[in-house]
C-alpha cells in the first residue's frame, strides 16, 4: 500500500504536467510499474484530442506492461470520445493491477471503468490518496454532475475588507505580489467574471498576463451588464481573449449589435426580481458552454448576488496591512445580506498564506451534501 501512495504521489505530480490546460476534460497521470518493480512509462494528459494518461503511459511502457501495475489517477475511462477507451487499451497491454485514485463521474453510474476492468480479470485497488485526486479535479466533478460550474470568488481589500476609499480611489490597495497571485487564479479558470460597474469604473483587461502561464488557455471574459451600460470600446472587447456578455432583454439591439461587432458573444439570461442577470441562469449558460472552474473578480454588486444565492464554493480574500475605515468606503460583498447572523453562509478556512506585505485567505463554503 505504501508503494500504491508513493507511486500516486508521483502521478499526482505526473496530473500537474497539464495544469491549465486540460479543460474541459480532468487532469489525469498514470505510470506502470512493471513486473520487475521498475516505472516502465509515465504519462499525463495534455488536453482534449491529446492521449490519455494511461494510453500514453502504455505506449512508453511497450511489451514491459504485461504483467505490470498501473497507477492513475483517475478511473480509466471505458469510452469513446475524442480518443479511444483507456480499459481497452490496459486489457489488450495485458496488465495485472490498476489502483485508481478519484472515480470519474463522467463516465456515468456505478464506476463503469472498474467494472470493465475488473471483468477482464484485472485486480483493481480504488480509492488510494482519493480525497487528493478528487481535489484535482473538483471543477470538473462539478460541472459533470450539475452541468454547472465551481465558483470562486475573490476580493482584494484592507484588514478592514474595504476595496476602495470613499473618494472611489483603489489603486492599489494590495501589493504587486498578490496581483500576481490572482494570475494564477485567473489561468486556473475556464472564465473571469465581472459587473458592468467594474467595467465602467476600472476598464480591466481581464486577461492572463503572467509569462509562467503563456502556455494556458485563456480564460473567457465574461462581463454581467443587465442593462447595456458597458461601451463596446472597453478593453474587455479588445478581442485579446474570448469574450461573452450576459445580458438581459433590457438591453437595446443597437449596443447588442455593438457588442457583437466586436466578436464577443452575447447571451440573453432570465432577470430576477429585481430585472437584472440571474445568477442561476448565467451559472447554466456557462456551463452549456464547458466552463467548469468560474472566477468572480466583482465588483461588490455581482459578488452580493453570487453570495446572497448561495452560489460561491470558494472564498480567496487577499488583504492588505492597511485599515481605510469610513461608511462610505465600499465593502468586498454587497447585496442584500444574508439575516440574521447565524444564517450567514458557513465557511471553513482551508488555507492562509502570506504573499508579500498581504495575507491570502482561502476559506470553502461547507455543503452538506
Ligand atoms: C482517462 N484518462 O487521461 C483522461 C480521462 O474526449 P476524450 O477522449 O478526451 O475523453 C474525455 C473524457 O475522458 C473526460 O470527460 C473524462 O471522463 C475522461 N478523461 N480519462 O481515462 C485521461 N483525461
Ligand atoms: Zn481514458
């Protein structure tokens, strides 16, 4: 058993190779371990139409798979998609055992790549460093079984979780460290998220700028405008990224038509009570459209409604030795609140690191389910 979660370890590893890049499908790494107790193939996935781990761990392997243990992250998949089914390839390579970390939930009910493998004979050993394989994925588990994406929502505040002085002045409140931290939030994530006020206020690019993920794909810009305030000579429509504005029937044809010229996407989602996006419905919108990881940059409007429906699954605050004070100085969630005190969402901190002079707090909402 130790020798299954060292090797894990090193699939882990292996699954990390194709980080950003892999979307919409799972990270997965494999190795074999041959009869003679060497790795005879390391593999991992690169993204869609690319091998499989296990395939291309095989490959490597050649002849010194018979008889060998394959290690891998995820339950092989028992299907065709864009390449040919991961058990068909370890039955016909005539492998002995295959630990599996995190079952693939996409493979549909009752573990249908197990099973198969298991029918041939194979000695299968599941869940060995589960809960970290399962980690690696949780976007894409999401999005499989809800057809909506994971959630996470960041803010960049004082201690005293204010985003701007009542003047309207934010630049900066955090430092240059933690801004480039949010770059790698940004090259995690299939989309970035912000309101039309932010647009108007900040005119951000939204873009992954950082050289160490040049090779990600970037991530769609989604803005929130329920009623066509946004220009369409805003940066975000600088055709840079792809581009998608959720709108409501509010907006005109003309700034519709606007928008559009620019080659952005524009979806027209259901109002709420209040007539502006639903969140719900901009949740299935994007997800119909394969974005499992979402990020949501603000500002404290569209963050009150994400909160205030219960909707985030992550919290990444970044905060800045410095204390603004004052009424009037915007906090990092508006919305309606949640009431009364005990009723507020329920989090539990997951991670606090220091980044520069600031402090990145990383906290998940606890589901029962
Ligand atoms: C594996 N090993 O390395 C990956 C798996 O369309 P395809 O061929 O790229 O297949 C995508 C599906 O295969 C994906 O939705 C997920 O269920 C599984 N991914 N499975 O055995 C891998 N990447
Ligand atoms: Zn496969």
């Amino acid at each position: 058993m130790e020798r299954h979660e060292a090797d894990m370890r090193r699939a882990l590893e292996l699954a990390e190779r194709g980080w950003g890049r892999v979307s919409p499908n799972p990270l997965v790494g494999a190795l074999v371990r041959s009869l003679d107790g060497d790795v005879v193939g390391e593999g991992w996935h690169e993204g869609p139409g690319t091998p499989h781990a296990e395939a291309m761990a095989l490959a490597v392997a050649g002849t010194e798979a018979r008889g060998a243990t394959v290690v891998c992250t995820l339950e092989p998949c028992n299907r065709f998609g864009r390449t040919p089914p991961c058990t068909t390839a370890l039955i016909e390579a005539g492998v002995a055992r295959v630990i599996v970390g995190a079952t693939d939930p996409g493979l549909g009910e009752g573990t249908p790549g197990i099973a198969e493998l298991r029918g041939a004979g194979i000695d299968v050993v599941t869940d060995v460093l589960g809960a970290g394989c399962r980690a690696l994925n949780e976007a894409f588990e999401r999005h499989v079984l809800t057809g909506r994406p994971f959630v996470v929502l960041k803010s960049a505040s004082s201690l005293d979780g204010k985003t701007a002085a009542a003047d309207g002045t934010s630049r900066w409140i955090t430092s240059d460290e933690a801004r480039a931290d949010v770059q790698r939030l940004r090259a995690w994530s299939d989309a970035v998220v912000v309101g039309s006020g932010t647009v108007v206020a900040d005119d951000p690019s939204l873009t992954v700028r950082d050289h160490r993920y040049a090779d990600t794909r970037p991530p769609r810009r989604v803005i929130v405008d329920s009623t066509g305030r946004v220009s369409a000579t805003a940066r975000v429509f600088d055709g840079s990224a792809p581009t998608l504005v959720a709108t409501t029937d509010r907006t005109s044809h003309g700034r519709v038509s606007a928008w559009e010229e620019t080659g952005a996407e524009v979806v027209i989602i259901d109002r709420d009570e209040a007539g502006r996006v639903s969140i719900p419905g901009l949740l299935d919108a994007l997800g119909k459209r394969d974005v499992q990881g979402l990020l949501v940059e603000g500002g404290a409007h569209l963050a009150g409604s994400f909160v205030d429906g219960d909707l985030v699954d992550r919290f990444v605050f970044y905060l800045a030795p410095k204390v603004i004070g004052g009424e009037r100085a915007p906090g990092m969630v508006a919305g309606a609140g949640w009431m009364p005190v005990d009723a507020g969402l329920g989090l539990v901190f997951e991670r606090i690191e220091r980044i520069g002079p600031d402090l990145k707090v990383v906290a998940r909402v606890h589901r029962h389910r």
